[in-house]
C-alpha cells in the first residue's frame, strides 16, 4: 500500500486515466470493427462508418491514448480495404 500523500494521488490519477483510455480504446475498435463488417457487406452506410472509424481513431490518437504512427496505419489499413471493395 501506498504511503505518502503523492504517491496515493499518482495511483488514483493512473486510475483514472486507465480507464479513459479504455473507454476510448474500446470505442475506437467497436467502431473499426463495423466499419470493416459495413466495407464486407457492401453496406450503404460504408462511408459514414468509415468517417465514424476515422473519427474515432483521430481523436484516441490526439488524446495521447495510441500513438499517432498507430493511428496513421490503422487509418490507412481501413481507407485500403475501403478502395479495395470499391474498385470490386
């Protein structure tokens, strides 16, 4: 157990913060997720699930939850995918 009163704020700070970056984490892969399942089913709202992906992962890499070289592969990774079922 912690003592001093710096170290108990630190561990309820790292807290705290865990479980924003979850929140944000878990969003951005749900929302990957449908927008590949929307890409492979030749759904309507494709680009609007794309956009919302992109989104998603924009805004977990601008808060400092994924790196911005990670945010830029998997932007990337899902804009291919996305052309590649166009052209098809």
């Amino acid at each position: 157990m912690r003592k001093n009163k710096s170290a108990i704020k630190r561990a309820v700070q790292a807290e705290k913060r865990r479980l924003r970056n979850s929140h944000f984490k878990s969003t951005m892969k749900t929302k990957i997720k449908r927008a590949i399942g929307a890409i492979g089913a030749k759904d309507a709202q494709t680009e609007v699930m794309f956009k919302d992906a992109v989104s998603s992962i924009d805004k977990a890499s601008s808060k400092g939850v994924i790196h911005p070289n990670n945010a830029a592969r998997k932007i990337s990774r899902l804009s291919k995918k996305l052309h590649k079922s166009q052209q098809a």
